[in-house]
C-alpha cells in the first residue's frame, strides 16, 4: 500500500541509520515523521547466536496430549545456559503451561507447529507479578512471560493456541455472552478487591490473587524487559489481553496475526513502555485491536510510567471496539503515538481512532500523529475522544489531551465522523485534521469542549465538514 510513499520512507530511513542521529536531537526536531523514522531506525529487534535446541530432545512430544511444560522449560534453561540461541517447536501439537523465557533465548514456533496452552489454571502457578486491567499484583502467570529479561523472542510461522473458549477462560467475565452461567464463578468480586486495594495503597507484594480469584491472565507479557521481538506467529483463542508488553523497552512486533473474539481479547497493548514498533501485523480481535495504555487510576499514578516513542505502521485492522486506540488504562500518560499507512475495515469495528479516559482515570495525551489511513467500514465513529467513558467527570483528576493531528485519511461509510467530548473545566486543547475524507456518514458530528480545532480540507457526505 502507498508503495511510493513507502519507498521515499526507507530511503529517509537508510539516512537516519548511518549515522543515528542523537536521539535528544530528533526528539526535539520540530517534524513529528522524521522521530517517528528515527524510533523505527532504533527498534530493530534482538538477534540470537546460531545454536538451536529442539523440545524434542528434552522430552517434548507433539501428540497434542503429552504434557511438554517440562521440556519446553528444560530446552529454554539449556539454551539460556549456553548463552543463546533459539529453542525449537518443530511441527506438531505440543501442550504445554506456562512458559517462561530467559535472556538471550528465541522461541521459534515453526511452520506446521501449534502450542496449545492448557486450560487448567495450575499450569499458570506459582503466581507471578503482572498486571490486570492496569493494577500490579501477583496472579497465574501471563501464558508466555518474562521478568527482567533481555533479548528475547517469540518468532515463526506456527500458531499459539490458548484454548480460551465458552468453556474455558472467557465464562470467567461473568457475561452469559462469553458462556458464564448464573450461579458459575467469576472475576466481579476479585477485580473489585483488587481495585479498592490499590486505591488504599495496599503493597503490591500483598495482592495475591490466582486460585479461587478468576482473573484471566494476558497470552504474551514482557515485564521490565528490554530488546524483545514477537514476530510471524499467528495467535488465536486469547485468556485476555493478546500481547502486553509492560515496563518494557525497545520492542517490536512484526507480521504478527491475531485472531481471537473473546471478552478483553485486546490484540496489542503496550503498557508504561517505550520505543516500541508495531509493523505489518493483522487484528481481527474482540475488543480494542491496539490499546496504549499505562496504568489505571490510583496504581497508574503511584508507578507513574508513561508509555511513550510508539510506531504503528503497514497494519491491517478488522473486527474490535477501537482500531488504534488509547486508554482507557493511561493515567501514567501516552506521550509520542505514531500510526501511518494502515488499513482499517469491518462492521463490527466500532471506532477508527479512539481516545477514551475518565477524571478517575485521569493522565495526558501529549501528541498523536496519524496519516495514510485507508478506512472502509466503521460502525460508530471514525475518530472518538471521550472523557465520558465508564465514570466520567467529577472525580478529581481530569485528563489532559492535546496535540492531535490526522492527515491523509480516506473513510468510505461510517455512522458519525467526530465524536470529541471534552470537560467544560478541561477542555480537549488542539486537534488538527488535514485531508481527511469521511466519506458517507449518517450522524452529525459531536463537538463538546473543544479547543483549538483545525480542519483543513476536511469533507463529509461530499461537502465540507463544519462545526455546529
């Protein structure tokens, strides 16, 4: 798509890359592409020593049946050992519980090979430090996961099965819409004691959740890593939140498909981290397709890491609530949000670009930079910033988000093109639309507390967009 464009962007690239120019400088440089060209230079992903180590010769059997947790773990410790390289998957049906991975180890899931994690919650014991809708605690262990680890991977062409279903997983929302039947468990209770113990500052160290708490774990969460690759697999039947780096660095996620539709089944969400690229991947997922986030409410403030130096580009948005979206977990903040040249269509995706946040909530968006956007179908709104999600106003800590620009953008149907709801005492400050063709809408724009609004060549239904 927009080969010619892509082509001058990797001859301004290939300048960028020798030398790298002083990231201090391009931060400061006053045209927001050139930073985004200069995160893209600097993402490259880690690369690995040649030796390989294959599950098999640890024990692993790919029945479908066997369980090869064991062997998975031995091959990454011995690979670890040895100071790197790549752990095979070779074709086949491998079950397995959680897996963990260590500095300088690649998970190479290979063509014909599919990882079909357990749907037993033990075999995501003992509990780990994560997070859960934005709130630190310890809980199962995220299917794949790391701490503090460099250089890492999960690559190939294989799949990565959670097994998540009306069954298993998802009844655990407690919506009869995901298969929870009345009378069943679910995660209500646990996610509310969860929420009020970060409200009271209660350490971290003393929410403990797993067993008995139904709390679904994310798929693949890298936590306080740095130097970390995801790239080729197909990921499918998602807990909850699909890939979720957290306090992490330096990140890229490349060629990546998911295809998951259960409750939370976000597709990306980058978490408190920076310099992160999201290239060429698919998501067809049931809620937001990528989701910025940083932490939520109280437990977000107390960390107070914003995520920031993000590039999403060449990706194909379907089926989700928001195709490239922030919130609502941000009050750390989202800082330097990049897309371009990406694709977004279907009638069950409900927002285009979307900004949701809250005065409980709180945090700031402080610049967003979109352009050569391709939009077909949206069923609600092509560009939706509210502060009226879920508790709206009047808790004391208002969002602050400016400094958004949209250019380029062609949208063949959607129900409304704006729907922008700021607060009277906090205002949206700054949104700049150039070139954008809504296309056919059917519902009048909606404009609530917005200041410094620009449109420049901005159509609807073929006439010039106004505001009321």
């Amino acid at each position: 798509m927009l080969s010619r464009r892509n082509a001058m962007r990797a001859m301004a690239m290939s300048a960028l890359a020798v030398p790298i120019l002083d990231a201090r400088a391009v931060h400061a440089t006053p045209d927001p592409w050139a930073r985004a060209n200069h995160i893209v230079a600097r993402v490259r992903g880690p690369r690995f020593p040649r030796r390989r180590f294959d599950i098999r010769a640890f024990g692993a059997t790919g029945d479908g049946v066997t369980d090869c947790t064991k062997a998975i773990r031995s091959a990454i410790r011995a690979c670890h050992a040895a100071g790197g390289g790549h752990v095979d998957v070779p074709e086949g049906r491998f079950l397995t519980g959680a897996i963990h991975l260590l500095s300088n180890v690649d998970l190479h899931v290979t063509a014909g090979a599919r990882l079909l994690f357990s749907t037993d919650p033990k075999a995501y014991l003992p509990l780990v430090l994560t997070r859960f809708e934005g709130v630190e605690l310890y809980n199962y262990s995220p299917l794949i996961y790391a701490y503090g680890q460099r250089n890492i991977a999960v690559t190939g062409s294989g799949v990565l099965d959670g097994q998540a279903d009306h069954d298993h997983w998802w009844p655990w929302k407690g919506s009869g819409d995901d298969g929870w039947e009345p009378g069943e468990p679910q995660q209500a209770e646990a996610r509310a004691a969860l929420f009020a113990q970060a409200e009271q500052g209660v350490p971290v160290t003393r929410r403990r959740y797993g067993e008995g708490g139904y709390l679904r774990p994310s798929f693949v969460q890298p936590y306080r890593c740095d130097n970390v690759l995801v790239e080729g697999v197909t990921i499918v039947n998602s807990p909850m939140w699909e890939i979720h780096p957290t306090l992490s660095q330096n990140v890229l996620v490349q060629d990546v498909t998911v295809e998951s539709h259960g409750p939370n089944n976000d597709g990306c969400n980058p978490e408190s981290s920076r310099m992160v690229v999201i290239r060429s991947c698919t998501f067809d997922t049931g809620d937001d397709c990528i989701a910025i986030k940083s932490g939520r409410n109280a437990d977000g403030r107390r960390v107070n890491v914003p995520s920031e130096q993000i590039v999403v580009e060449n990706c194909t948005f379907r089926d989700g609530h928001g195709g490239m979206t922030i919130g609502s977990e941000m009050s750390g903040g989202v800082r330097e949000v990049f897309i371009r040249d990406c694709a977004m269509s279907s009638p069950n995706l409900d927002i285009a670009l979307r900004f949701k946040t809250n005065s409980v909530r709180g945090g700031f968006i402080e610049g967003f930079h979109a352009r050569d956007l391709e939009i077909g179908q949206v069923g609600g709104s092509v560009i939706d910033i509210n502060f009226n999600y879920e508790e709206g106003p009047g808790h004391g800590f208002n969002p602050e988000v400016g400094g958004i620009d949209v250019r380029d953008v062609t949208v063949r149907t959607a129900n409304r093109a704006l729907n922008l709801r700021g607060y009277a005492d906090a205002p949206i400050r700054g949104v700049t639309l150039t070139d954008v063709d809504f296309g056919a809408t059917a519902t009048p724009i909606v404009v609530e507390h917005v200041e410094d609004l620009v449109l420049k060549n901005v159509t609807a239904n073929g006439e010039p967009l106004t505001v009321p």
